[in-house]
C-alpha cells in the first residue's frame, strides 16, 4: 500500500506540475497580446485626425495666429522689445489663453541662451559647456522673468485643462513650458536630474497634443532636445539614468527636431539654429551650412546667425 500511495502522490505532483506550466505559459501569452494591442493603440492614435470638439467650446487654432507670428518673427530678429510687445497685446486680449504668457518666456529663454552663446558652435563643440561640467550664471533679471511668465502659461494652461483636456492651446503651452523649463535647466542651471523630470512630464502632453493636433510640429521641439542631449552624454551618465529608466537618443534627437525644423510653426528657428550647431558636432558642415543659409535669408537682422555662417565659410589654414 505504501508503494502505490507515494505512485499515486507522485502523479499528483507531476499533474500540478504539468498545469502550473501551462498556466504560465497562458499567462505569458496573454501578456504578450495584451502588449501587442497597447502598442497598436498607441500607433493608431499617434495617425489618428484630430479630435472632434464641441463647437460651442471650439479653441483658437494654434497654429494660425497672426499676432504671434510677428511677435516670433521679431524674436529671431533679435528685436526683443517689439517681440515682447506683441505678446503681451495677445495676452491683454486672450487673457485666458496660456500661448501668450508661453511665448512670452520663450523670449526670455530665447535671450538667455543668445546671451549666453549656448546657440552658438563655440557652445556646442566644447563638450565642458555642452554636457554641463562648466556651470553659467544667468542674468537675475532675465531668470526672474523666464519663470514668472513660464508659471503663469503653466497655471492657465492648467486651468484649461481641467475643462477641457483635449484643448489644443493648453496642450501646446504645457508642452512648451515644460519642455523651456527643462531646457534651462539642463542648458544654462545644468540641472539635469531635474531637467530630465520636467522632459518626461512635457513627453507625456507632446503625445497627446500630437493625437488630437497632428500638425503641431512644436511639440517635437523639446522632444528632440531632450533626447540628444541625454544621448550625447558619457557612456557611464548614459548608464545610471538608464537605471532609473531615462533614456536618450541622438539619432532619434535629431529625426525629432529635423521634424520640428521643417513643420514646426513658433519654435521652427530655434530647431533649425540647433540642427545646425548638432551637425557640427556631428561634423557634417554642409548641413549646418544649409541650416544657416535659410536662417540667414529669414532673418537677416539676426548678427547670430549670419556670424554662425561666415566661421563656417572661412576657410581654415592650411
């Protein structure tokens, strides 16, 4: 009786055995699908058109505002008075739509930088200043106005949100200010840590306003930043962010900003004076030679970029 008791409990086991595995296995499978549908969801929205709004709370299309328009093409003029005029008329007008308090800050960061010359190859070639082991120090002034403005487009973009989350306006404004707030920190603070906070939060309302705005090119502004400076860093910073599941990508960078560069609307400069620096770094001077060429033709005023584009021309000593 013993022999045909242990025979019996030894089927029992090898039963379990056999149905623990393919439960395993079934879950494995379900956890497979499951992932494989997310992935196609998310592809599916990413080409989706634009969500349908309620015409009785339609927003203005951001992309098409004649007023801000002229205040960023006085921006890249270096004409900052008159820019800043120009959006602070929006904001006296559309005092609860965020995009004029974020194009505001855009101007103070877009100063900073030029102050700076962090939009310059000087900049992007030292890898001390590039990768933040050299430290700036911002104007007071010029800080204290960057992050007023920056807040203030935060909280009513915000606020919008909360009515409705699908606003295209407030969407664009928490990517822009997100993304700027991230940029200086990583640009001029070097406070990457909390750059990189700040550049997962803007990821996440990027995604969404290309669902329901797919045009809104901007978004891929500070995407593409992001990802190249991350992916630019040594190989051992690489690695403890990647511990924390921070990831960058150089190429994946630049396909950003080349986007943001060719479609982009308010930000389209300043994607293009940043492909422009990259290839350098890159060592790709024809392309940097294109980049500053069309600035240049754009935005002849800018001392910027039409000194960026006589170094390159200059030929070096043999």
């Amino acid at each position: 009786m013993a022999f045909d008791f242990l025979a019996h409990w030894s089927l029992v086991k090898q039963v379990q055995h056999r149905r623990r595995k393919e439960t395993a296995q079934t879950c494995r499978l379900c956890l497979l699908i499951c992932s494989l549908l997310w992935r196609l969801i998310i592809v599916v929205a990413a080409g989706a058109p634009m969500i349908a709004v309620d015409p009785g709370s339609a927003q203005i299309d951001p992309l098409h505002m004649p007023e801000l328009d002229a205040g960023f093409h006085l921006l890249y003029e270096l004409k900052l008075a008159e820019a800043r005029a120009h959006f602070e008329a929006w904001q006296k007008s559309h005092p609860e739509d965020p995009l004029g308090s974020a194009s505001e800050a855009a101007s103070y960061l877009f100063e900073e930088c030029y102050r700076q010359g962090v939009l310059t190859s000087d900049f992007f070639l030292n890898d001390r200043h590039f990768q933040g082991k050299a430290a700036l120090k911002p104007d007071p002034a010029l800080r204290v106005a960057f992050f007023t403005a920056n807040k203030r487009a935060i909280d009513l973009a915000r606020l919008r949100l909360n009515t409705n989350p699908i606003d295209p306006n407030a969407l664009l404004s928490m990517t822009m200010g997100l993304g700027m707030q991230a940029d200086y920190a990583s640009l001029i603070e070097k406070h990457q840590s909390e750059s990189l906070k700040m550049t997962s939060e803007a990821d996440k309302y990027a995604k969404k306003l290309l669902t329901v705005a797919p045009d809104a090119a901007d978004a891929y502004f500070g995407l593409g930043t992001a990802n190249y400076i991350i992916g630019s860093l040594p190989v051992h910073k690489r690695f403890l962010l990647a511990l924390e599941g921070i990831h960058g990508d150089k190429r994946l960078g630049m396909q950003q900003l080349e986007i943001a560069a060719a479609r982009g609307h308010y930000l389209r400069p300043f994607a293009k004076i940043l492909l422009a620096l990259i290839a350098l770094r890159e060592k790709e001077p024809e392309v940097a030679r294109t980049h500053l060429k069309e600035l240049v033709a754009e935005f002849p005023q800018n001392p910027l970029f039409a000194s960026e584009l006589a170094r390159l021309n200059v030929v070096p000593a043999p």
